[in-house]
C-alpha cells in the first residue's frame, strides 16, 4: 500500500469539501464566473434592426442613373415597347440602336420619339441605349444570324445524342455574342444539365435554355388561321390574354373544339375580342332552350342571332323566327 504525502492529503479533503458545497453555492459561483481573455460584449456593438432595415429600404429607394432622354425600341419583329436612356439628340424614329439590356448587347429599332426623362420613384433601373448602330454592328447582326443557325443543328445533335424529350424552336445569338440562346418546348420539365455542360464545352460562351408554351412556339413560327389572315400572335399581339369555353358559349358558336382551336390547340385569341359586345348585346335574354309564352302559347329558344336581333322559336306545332322587339318588347335595343 502506497503512502500518501502531506499534499496528496490536502489535495483530497479539498476535493471532499467542494463536492459537499450546497448546489446553490456552486450555481452562484458560476454565474458570477466571467470568462478570461474574452472581451465582454455591449449592446452598441450589436446590429440594430432598425438601422438596417434602414439602410435596406434607403438601398431600394435609391435613384439609379439619370439620362436625358427616354428612347423607345423594339426587338426584331415584335410590337412590345421598351424605355431605355439616352444622352444625346441624334436618334430618330426607325433609326437602329445597341443597347444594354438583362440579356446582353442587343441591336433594336427607335419606335416613337424620345421623351424627356423622369426620375423613376419606383427605384427601377433603366438601362442605357450605348450607341448607335454602325455598319459593323449590322454586318455582325447578319453574321450572328449564319452563326444561330448553325448553332441550332449543334444544339439539336445534342439533343438526340442524349435522348432528351424537347423539341428545339429557334437560336439567337446576342450582338457581342457572348451569350447564346436556345427556345425550345417540351411537355414536362426537362433536365438538361448535361445538355448545359456538353453545349458549353463546344460553343465557349453563356448559354441560356428557355422553355415555351404552344402559344409563344406559334407567335415564333407563325402561320395562316382560319381566317386565311396571318396569325394574330406573330402579327400583332404581344401578351396573351386567358380565353375561356364560356366566351365561345356567350357568343352562340358550336362547342366543337376543333374549329374553335388555332394552330397552337389552344382556343383562338380572337375569341376575346368580341366577348365584351356580345354580353352587352346579351343582357336581359334568355339563354338558349329556354321556355317562354308568346300568344298564349308555350315556346322554347332553340336559336338566336345578336347581330340580326332574331330567334328562333318552336314547340311541337309551330315554328317562327320573330324579331327581339316583338318578343321581348320591355327591353330597349336601340343601342345594342
């Protein structure tokens, strides 16, 4: 048995009389234990919230660049408008323009003459307009056109070589062509990351894939419709508005999909354009198969024509086509 010094002895009563200190004891000592080394830490050092939900909403409501001029131009053919600052007073109407946009250097036409620029309180940047186009800017323009074409049969081998589900639509190349392109559309959601990988290593520049609906692909395309007229979505339409059955319904046409479908298999544009004519015209008759007296007989609506104010009439006896005055006389259609 080993013999324990006068400081091995010591060493253990102290430990016996610490663990039998009161645990109230031992918490308190704890709490007013401070950490060495540590440099304490103050409220002023700390992040306010406020201040910097401060600075945040300043950052945002912060005026961005000023210009003298707002210039408005349109892209290729498309009929939507977009503002961009310009210093200078040389530009007119028609005239060709590189400007600075979200996607790069792009090569627009001034549709409509400039206007005084305004300081936007809505914190929204406006891009600049960088020059006027020059010859080289138009001969690269055309160069760029050659180089999307080719792109898009590269595109496409890449496509097939990895056995993805989308069907290519077009390539556009921007005007410093440091960015590339590809319109495609597809049914579901593809991934399309190796397709990123192998395009990148071949054309050395950005690129940028962007899926469409059926409507944006015939807007693209283009085509005749039924009316034997140019298709309203490459024309002139430049944001789709939803189109519904009822609107169909609301204008006495048959319900056959088919006829009522464009080149898209979405229901027509121009479905809409009369929509709001036809509830005016519509207000206060009754819908169609619809039971109604006339002389003292009973009747049912089986057809009528807004336009003309006529319907047509008939019971197991009797058939009438009569004008709306006479049959619904109430109503004024004098400004229908």
């Amino acid at each position: 048995m080993k013999q324990e010094t006068n400081g091995q002895e010591r060493g253990r009563a102290k430990n016996r009389s610490r663990d039998h200190r009161p645990a109230d004891q031992n918490r308190e000592k704890k709490m007013n234990r401070k950490p060495e080394n540590r440099p304490e830490k103050t409220g002023a050092s700390r992040p306010q919230p406020k201040a910097s939900n401060s600075a945040a909403q300043k950052k945002n409501t912060a005026p961005g660049r000023t210009y003298r001029y707002l210039a408005y131009v349109s892209f290729k053919e498309s009929r939507k408008v977009y503002s961009f600052g310009y210093d200078g007073e040389d530009l007119k109407v028609n005239d060709r323009v590189v400007v600075e946009t979200v996607r790069g250097q792009e090569l627009g036409t001034i549709v409509k003459d400039g206007e005084p620029f305004l300081v936007q309180s809505c914190g929204m940047e406006i891009k600049p307009v960088l020059r006027k186009a020059t010859a080289r800017d138009l001969e690269r323009e055309q160069e760029n056109i050659e180089k999307a074409k080719r792109a898009l049969a590269i595109c496409g081998e890449c496509i097939k070589m990895l056995g993805l589900d989308m069907h290519l639509i077009e390539a556009e190349y921007t005007l410093d062509c440091s960015k590339i392109i590809f319109v495609y559309v597809a049914d579901e959601r593809v991934d399309f990351r190796e397709l990123l990988k192998e395009l990148a290593s071949r054309f050395r520049c950005r690129i940028e894939l962007r899926q469409v609906g059926p409507r944006n692909k015939s807007k693209i395309i283009g085509g005749l419709g039924m009316c034997g007229m140019e298709t309203c979505c490459s024309r002139f339409l430049n944001d789709f508005d939803v189109v519904s059955i009822n609107m169909a319904k609301n204008q006495l046409l048959a319900l056959n999909i088919q006829k009522l479908s464009g080149q898209c298999g979405k229901l027509m544009c121009c479905l809409k354009y009369e929509d709001a004519q036809y509830k005016v015209m519509r207000q206060g008759l009754p819908k169609l198969n619809a039971q109604i007296e006339y002389k003292g007989k009973k009747y049912r609506v089986t057809s009528m024509n807004v336009l003309l104010q006529q319907a047509k009439i008939e019971n197991k006896e009797d058939v009438q086509f009569l004008d709306f005055k006479e049959l619904w006389p109430d109503i004024d259609f004098s400004d229908r």
